[in-house]
C-alpha cells in the first residue's frame, strides 16, 4: 500500500520563516563581504535577492509546504538541499551571462547560509509538528488475512499517525487472530453508514476484496461524504519507484517495472565497485597487514581464509576473509548448535573462534580481504551476502533468486541487524534487495554500513 492518500496541511510558519531567512541571509552575507556600500551596488546584490524570492517559490512549487496530516513531518531535508543548490546554481549561471564576477566566498556563504539555518527551522519545528501530530482515522475494508496486514502496516510505520477504527469484512475466517472478531465493524455493504458514523477520514479497501460492480458506487458513496478512499494493491514488496499509474479506455492500470539489472546501471555499479573498493584498501592497507601479522602471531596459521561461496548465477567462486577461527573450524561444525532457523548457521559465542578472531569479527575487519574478491569481479560492495554451497543447497528453492545479482561485501541484511537477522528476514531482505535494486540503494547501503559497523550491530 504506497502513496496513501489523507487530508493535507500547509506549514505557513515553515513558509513564512523561509521567506525571512532567505532574504536575510543573502543581506547580511553581502555586508559582511562587501561592506555598507555592497547593499547599494545592483551587482551581486540583485542576483542574490532574486535568488532569496526564488528559493521559497521553488519549495513551494515542489510542495515543500504542504504535508499530509497523517505523517510526522520530518523536515524534508532532501528536499531543501536539492532546492537550495538548483537556486545557487542558477545564481551561479545568471552571474555569469550578466558577465559579473561576485566574490566566490559570498556564494558559498549563501549558500551554506540557507542550509544551515532552514535545515535548523526544519528541526525546530519537527519536534513541535511531532507532538501535535493528529492521527487520521481509518476503517480497512477486504479479507480479513489480508487487512490485518493492512493495520499492521499503518501502525508500524513510525513517520505516520494513523488510528484504525477497525475492520468491515464480508466474512470473517476460522482461524483469524481474536483481534480482526473485536474489531470488526460489519460488512462491506453497510462500509459508507459505518465509515460516517465513526466520522472516519480514510477508507483503505484490499485490492480483490470487492467485486469491481461492488467497487465504484462504494468509492462514489464515501466521497460524497467528504471521505478519502485508498487501495491497498498487496505489493509489499516492491518499491514504489517501480510502480506506475497509467490508462487504458478509462481504465486505471498499475505498472511493474522491472530493476534495471543491465546497461548503464550495471556499468556504473561496477565502476562503484572498482573505485571504491580499491580506495578502501587504500585507506585500510596498514589494517589490514596488522591484522594479518596478529593471526600468524596467535596459533602460526595462515592468515587468510578460503571458502567456495556461491555467487551471481549459481556459479561458485573462492571467498577471502581473515581467519578467525581454528585451523580446521569447518570439521568441528557438526558437534556445534545452529542458533538460526534455517540452513545458515551461526551460533552465539562459538567456541572455534580465537581471540583475535573475536576482535576481528565485532571491528569487521575480517571482511577486508573481500575487497579482492570485488576487483576480481566475483562479488559487489553491495549485494546479497554470498552463503556457503552447503547452506545454499539445503535452503528452499525460492532462495536462489537472490543470485540475480552479484553478492556483496554489505548489503540490507547487514545493516539490519547482521548475525542478529533470523533466515526468514534474511531471505526478505535479500529478495527485496534484488527485485529493487537501484544505484540510490546501493548508497543508501554503503551509507548506513558505517554506523553499523562502527557500533558492532548484530556482529559476532
């Protein structure tokens, strides 16, 4: 259920506040660097106060203002970034046809200016948006499986305020949860008397759930009562950009498209790859020699260890990791306990690990030596974690869609939580990862690994 649809709200403090910041700063960074007369000279001044009107139009005009009532507004801050250097940059470019040379440091004041004190307005005024958020009422309307994955969906999403009234079903099924029978509100049918009774400001119907005869005079009926109704398709797990709403003769069409596994996109994930695994071994060279020279140190063994994983296609290919395990770990396995509840096995507090091995694997320094495996191209900075063969043949065989793709050094399981993620989510992730995989994901990845990493989540 993506897009949903509720009763809007127009932030006129953050509006007027950017209004006044926007022209203020642009004054004060002219007298700062040029002084008294620079607030009389048309040049840059006229640039900059141009620039001071178009930034709030621009966040209006990209509805910067405007906030559905359900969500707890966060500020935005991708929005104000990306407005504020387009009107930088386009002051940038009038400066020059008008064939003026404004001091570089004035622009990047401006500039820096913008961003600094609208992003502190933004983070102000979110604290107070937070508390007086006013949830939007809500009755899910379908099968009653399907719309308690519907309410659980609405609650569990923390940048929203939703508060579910209940469900109207037709029937209610056997073995449903005790919580669907308490909060049943009748049946389809009677949705419209229901939904303005209990004053309800959203309809969410589940898609399938009414026939298409039964569909529009229920949609008609609600708007009549000033009442929002959404459709809740049941793609969970695709990403919104994926999806499109088009028309045929009249008809609305919901469009899949699917990720962009080839051409450019692959030729720029690979470039990533590349640059950014040879700067890291750049960066993390002497590391990775210390940690190399502490293992040959502690028991005599090699420092490197090597294993068949499977990767893109199926094709199996030799991993490389520091070891922090005993020589021979693998042959011990079968006398340990597997803490997870698939095939993929890790266990709390093995008893094989050493004790540089410990301090390797909480830093995650033991992945290093994968950096190799990306240059050579078997794996990706980011991508499904590359599993055993053994571990692979044992698990169902939906998991093997996640060879799609290259496996990589990080990835969403990673960074949610690592060793602490149970198969089943593992597997979600991963296929999530895969059926919407994107370049902005991928750095959104890399992103959230640092402080998954530097505070050791889930690592073990």
């Amino acid at each position: 259920m993506a897009g949903v649809s509720v009763p809007r709200t127009t932030r006129t403090p953050l509006a007027v506040g950017d209004v006044c910041l926007s022209f203020a700063i642009v004054l004060v960074v002219t007298l700062l660097t040029g002084g008294v007369d620079a607030l009389t000279d048309p040049h840059p001044l006229g640039i900059g106060l141009l620039g001071a009107i178009a930034l709030p139009v621009v966040i209006w005009w990209r509805n910067g203002y405007i906030v559905a009532r359900s969500v707890r507004w966060n500020g935005n801050a991708e929005l104000l970034a990306t407005s504020v250097v387009g009107v930088s940059l386009a002051m940038i470019v009038g400066n020059w046809l008008l064939d003026n040379s404004p001091a570089r440091r004035w622009q990047v004041l401006i500039t820096a200016g913008w961003l600094i004190s609208m992003a502190l307005l933004r983070f102000v005024l979110r604290a107070r948006t937070a508390e007086n958020t006013t949830p939007v009422r809500v009755i899910v309307a379908g099968n009653t499986r399907e719309a308690l994955a519907v309410r659980l969906a609405l609650r569990a999403d923390g940048r929203t305020a939703y508060d579910v009234q209940g469900f109207v079903v037709d029937r209610l099924d056997d073995d449903v949860p005790e919580i669907v029978t308490q909060l049943a509100l009748g049946s389809i049918d009677q949705l419209p008397h229901v939904a303005e009774k209990l004053r309800t400001e959203l309809v969410v119907m589940c898609m399938g759930s009414v026939s298409e005869d039964r569909f529009a005079p229920l949609v008609r009926q609600m708007n009549f009562r000033g009442i929002e109704v959404a459709l809740s398709t049941g793609l969970s797990n695709v990403a919104l950009r994926r999806v499109n709403l088009g028309t045929v003769s009249g008809r609305p069409l919901l469009r899949i498209t699917p990720p962009p596994l080839g051409g450019w996109h692959l030729a720029a994930k690979r470039s990533l790859d590349i640059i950014g695994s040879a700067l890291v071994m750049l960066v993390a060279g002497p590391i990775m020699a210390l940690a190399a020279v502490a293992i040959r140190i502690e028991d005599g063994g090699s420092p490197i260890f090597t294993q068949k994983r499977v990767g893109k296609g199926g094709e199996p290919f030799t991993i490389y990791k520091f070891r922090t395990m005993v020589n021979d770990a693998e042959k011990l396995q079968l006398d340990l306990t597997n803490d997870h509840d698939g095939p993929v096995f890790k266990m709390t507090n093995d008893p094989r690990i050493t004790r540089i091995g410990a301090l390797l694997r909480k830093t995650s320094i033991d992945e290093l030596p994968q950096l190799v495996n990306i240059l050579k191209g078997d794996m990706s900075l980011v991508g499904p974690r590359p599993l055993p063969i053994h571990e692979v043949e044992a698990a169902p065989v939906s998991f093997l869609d996640r060879h799609a793709v290259k496996p990589g050094l990080t990835g969403r399981w990673q960074v949610s939580g690592r060793s602490d993620t149970g198969f089943k989510e593992l597997d979600e992730l991963d296929r999530w990862y895969v059926d919407n995989w994107s370049l902005g994901q991928d750095l959104e990845i890399l992103a959230r690994t640092v402080p998954a990493v530097l505070l050791a989540r889930g690592a073990r």
